[in-house]
C-alpha cells in the first residue's frame, strides 16, 4: 500500500496529497508562500528545500504542493515523499 495518495487536482501544478498514516497538523490550516513564511514548520520549510516548491497549503486531512510552471513533478515528487515519510515515519 502507498503511503501517500495524489488525487487530480484541475491546476497541473498543484498536487492534492493524502495519506493513512495520520494527519498532517493537529488543527486548522497553514498556508505558506514563500520559503520565509515557512521557516521553523516541520512540514513547510523542509518541503520549500525542494527547487521549484512555490506553494504549500496545509490542512489536519491533505496538503497541496504547487510547483513552478517549469517545475517537473517527476523531479519534485520523489523529494516531497521523502519529506513527508521522514516527518510520518520517524
């Protein structure tokens, strides 16, 4: 079983992400910008180490990831599993 499920989303540089392995903050919502919004979180600052990560909504059921326009998802996805399997499975 994936860890971690993208459903569509209608911008093909947002990806919706999903998991079973629990929630993604307590409660409420983060939504982060720009790197230096992000600094300190444990989920949006590392994501925003990844180039090309230009957006990162957070809410306790999902996150979206928004890319550049000339981002690649077959390069950017790969790192944002690895994040969230370290922040998940420590």
């Amino acid at each position: 079983m994936a860890h971690f499920v993208t459903p569509p989303t209608p911008n093909p540089n947002s990806l919706k992400i999903t998991t079973h392995l629990g929630t993604f903050i307590e409660q409420g919502m983060e939504s982060f910008g720009a790197p230096a919004q992000a600094e300190g979180h444990p989920l949006g600052a590392p994501l925003f180490s990844v180039t090309g990560v230009t957006n990162v909504f957070i809410l306790p059921q999902f996150l979206t990831v928004t890319k550049a326009t000339d981002a690649d998802w077959d390069v950017i996805l790969p790192m944002v599993n690895e994040i969230l399997s370290a922040h998940f499975l420590k």
